[in-house]
C-alpha cells in the first residue's frame, strides 16, 4: 500500500499542521481534492468511501479501518493505487488493492 503524508515541501499544510488537499493517485490520473470539500466518509476494514462535494472516491482493500482517523484529521496526504506487484503484498497495516474516483453529477 502506498498512502502517507508527505512533508510540507510537497503538500501545503495549514498552521494547524492539516493537509489542505488529499492526492489521489489512480494508474493513469491523480486528482487532487481539497479538504474544505470533504463532507464525510464511510466505511469499515474492506472498504472505504470518501465523499466530497465534486467527487466521490472508492478505497478497496484490506485493514483501512485505521485509515479513517487520518481522513478524520485531515492528516492524510496522499493515497495511491499500488503497481501491479504490489497488490500482493503481505502488511499488517492498511493495504489498499483499488481506488476508484467518480465526478459527482451537479444537477
């Protein structure tokens, strides 16, 4: 799994030592979405869906449970989905397998 928070060289923190934006990083895409979007999220150990006002992102993998405090926090900067070999990797933290990024229809 490849998720964490980078250092303020990279992504902009606020004076609170919040991440202003998560980075979602898909095979062929990265979105960046700011945290003043985010309405909520959901989810349990498998999954994890994270709400924003423009989008909606589906985490799927494996011990995410531990990765709600961080999006409570806004203290994550970062979430990628892994290369191919690294899906099969055994962890004892959070793994994630596929992320998958929606626009949210304004209408």
């Amino acid at each position: 799994m490849t998720m964490g928070s980078a250092d303020s060289q990279t992504m902009h923190i606020d004076s609170r030592g919040y991440h202003l934006a998560l980075q979602v990083i898909v095979l062929k895409h990265s979105y960046v979405l700011p945290w003043n979007q985010f309405l909520y999220a959901e989810g349990g150990n498998d999954e994890i869906h994270l709400i924003f006002t423009t989008h909606d992102v589906v985490v799927k993998g494996s011990n995410l449970n531990s990765l709600m405090a961080a999006i409570a926090t806004h203290g994550l900067a970062y979430i990628q989905t892994p290369a191919r070999p690294d899906r099969f990797v055994n962890s004892a933290g959070p793994a994630i397998h596929e992320i998958s990024v929606k626009k949210v229809d304004q209408d």
